[in-house]
C-alpha cells in the first residue's frame, strides 16, 4: 500500500512538470479551421446516396473506445436483429469501407470515426456512446497495458469464443487505436525491463516493468489516439479519418482551449441531429438508460423481445425467445463483465499486479487527475 501511494505521488509530480504538448505553426485560425472542418463534414455527410432499404433503414454504431461499446453491440445491437441482418465484423484495418459496400445488412459497428459516414447510405441511423474522459483514458491505459503484457507473455488477449455470424473475433493487434498503443506499451514495458536486468539479458514477461500511468497520459501517441478521441470521432477527425483537414483538427484541439470549445460544441450539435434522426446517444455511467434509449430509437422492446441468436450457426434467423431481449442482454451483459475479469487476472499475472485497478484509482493524485482533464478539455465539456 505504501508502495502504491509513492508511486502515485510521483506519478503527479511527473505529471505537474510535464511540458504541455508544443503549438501548431499558427493557433490563429484554428477555431475557424474547426468550424470549417464540420461544416464540410456535415456537407459530405447530407450528400450522402440514399440506397433501398432491405428490412430497415441501416445502424452505424459509432464505436468510441472504451465507452462500454463491446457491451452495447454484443449484448444488444447483435440480439436485436436477425443474424442476416448484421455486418460482417469492421474493426480490422478497412472493415468499415468494407462492410460499407455490402447490401442486405443493416447492423454495423467500428471504431470508424464519422468520415465513414459518407459511404453509408443517406438515412443510417449512429449510435454513439460517451464515457467521462477521466474514466475512459484510465480505462485505456489499463487495457493497452493488459495487452501488451498478454501479447509478451503469448497469453491469448481474448478466450476462443464460438463463431458467430460476423465472423471470428478480430485480433486486439489489428484494431485502431489498439494496433498503434499495444506495440508502443509493449516495447516501453520491455526497455524498463531492461534496465533493470544485466546487460544483454532477454526481458521475459517476468521482467516486464509496468508502464507509469503520467508516461502514458504524456505520451504524443495518446494525445494523438486518445485525449478528446469522442469529440473526434464524432468530428471525424481521428488519424484514421477520410476527410481532408482532419490532422489540423486534432493539432488545434490539443493546442487551443478555444479551438477545443469550438470541436465540442460541434460534436454537441452533431450528436443532438444524430438522436433525432433514427440514432441514438447513450452514457456509458447510465448503461441503462443508454440500453433503452437505443431500443426506443429503434424500436425495440426490451421486454416483449424477440432475442436472436448471436451465431447463425446456432439457429439461423430463428429468434432465441420472443419475449425476452432485456433479459438476454443481462445475461450477455454479465458473461462479457466475467471475461474482462479473466483477462485481467490473466495480465495481472503476468506483471505481478493490475496495471492500475481500483485501488490505484482510488489514490491518483490530484496534479495527474487535473493533468488528465486539461488534455481533454474537449471531451471534458462535450461529455
């Protein structure tokens, strides 16, 4: 305990010495650059084609990292329709363009940020869930950590699941922002490692030196991937977006306070158009009413069902039972909380500790927490 507590203090004086993140050439125009950026994406966006509907007008979930979102889709969006009706699986590098370009399926979720948009017919309804800043950066930083961990270890990141329609579980490497942080998490666990064994000795997954948490928050990839990763992503200006302009709009957040209200107050009214044309919002502290507002949108009932199988080998496109969607979530809820369990005590066993848990969030200091919310001042006010 004593331990933990000294190793948190200087994870805040780390974090208070930081150096802030270096301006772009011009800060100028960056909040006229932003509104620039959003209203040409709303222009791409409403140019969209509209297409036939096979069943119903099609779903985007727009997949924010660590916001529940795994949760959102497996347990509700996947029950909800038949399994003829779901996209193929899009967290693999193109799979959004990919499932894009398919007819017949009206169900799609990625990380894919709003630039996707675009491709989809006129007419799809987003999902989108948004989480406190604080809690999602944490969150991101233990799951980067617990992969990079399993990965050195050659511990599989995910149990073998049973196929579903979608196809098999895409590999965490492969995943935006995941395929970017993991290796970055992995090598920096490894370098410390190193310096902590004799000169030429192999780092084992015993030898693994867990990542601080300020290196981490620091760090220009996370400010690239992670801080204010909803506001861009609803934007559409993540460094995976298709929209020209996107890069200046993740340089002026970060660097502009008045620049980052601007991308918020976008993202704000975007999202609000969003609820009211067939999508919905959700709040991953209320994953309840998150649940129901997206049944309401879609007209869904959570108590009278139906309830599809999550593979069309197990039933083809015979509902499980037509009375209980909400109860089948609850029970998929709970199995997907137990295998996040398993996997961190797999990773925990590998570093001789959770990278962070509840206790080290419990005891974060106050420099690294204000730290933590200055670098998503954009996040901060849209959340």
């Amino acid at each position: 305990m004593r331990a933990l507590r000294l190793l948190l203090a200087l994870m805040g004086a780390a974090a208070a010495a930081a150096a802030t993140i270096p301006a772009p050439s011009s800060l100028a125009t960056c909040v006229d650059d932003v509104i620039a950026f959003a209203r040409d994406a709303d222009v791409a966006i409403a140019a969209a084609q509209p297409a036939p509907f096979a069943v119903r007008p099609p779903l985007f979930h727009l997949h924010v990292p660590r916001t529940a979102g795994r949760t959102l889709h497996g347990c509700l969006l996947t029950l909800a329709v038949p399994p003829s009706e779901r996209c193929a699986r899009a967290y693999g590098p193109g799979g959004g363009a990919r499932a894009a370009k398919a007819s017949g399926c009206t169900v799609l979720a990625s990380h894919d940020d709003a630039s996707l948009l675009p491709l989809l017919p006129a007419g799809t309804g987003v999902i989108v869930q948004i989480r406190h800043p604080l809690a999602r950066v944490l969150s991101a930083y233990e799951f980067a950590a617990e992969s990079a961990a399993l990965a050195a270890a050659g511990v599989a990141a995910e149990a073998p699941k049973a196929p579903r329609s979608g196809g098999p579980r895409t590999p965490v490497a492969v995943v935006w922002p995941w395929s970017y942080l993991v290796p970055w998490v992995r090598g920096e666990m490894e370098q410390g490692g190193a310096q902590c064994e004799t000169k030429g000795a192999t780092v084992g997954p015993s030898q693994l030196k867990p990542l601080p948490l300020h290196t981490f928050v620091d760090s220009p990839l996370v400010a690239d991937l992670i801080h204010n990763g909803a506001t861009l992503q609803v934007l559409g200006a993540t460094n995976g977006s298709r929209a020209r302009g996107a890069a200046r709009v993740r340089e002026c957040v970060a660097a502009s306070p008045a620049a980052a209200s601007a991308a918020a107050d976008a993202a704000e009214a975007r999202l609000r158009r969003w609820a009211t044309t067939g999508g919905a919002i959700g709040v991953s502290e209320r994953l309840d009413e998150s649940v129901g507002a997206v049944a309401a949108a879609r007209g869904w009932s959570l108590s009278r069902g139906p309830a599809w199988p999550p593979s069309s080998l197990a039933n083809g496109d015979k509902p499980l039972d037509v009375h209980k969607l909400g109860s089948a979530f609850r029970q998929c809820e709970g199995r997907t909380r137990d295998r996040s369990g398993r996997r961190r005590e797999r990773a925990a066993r590998v570093l001789g500790a959770a990278p962070l848990g509840a206790e080290g969030r419990a005891l974060l200091p106050a420099e690294l927490r204000a730290r933590i919310l200055a670098l998503n001042a954009a996040d901060v006010r849209l959340h």
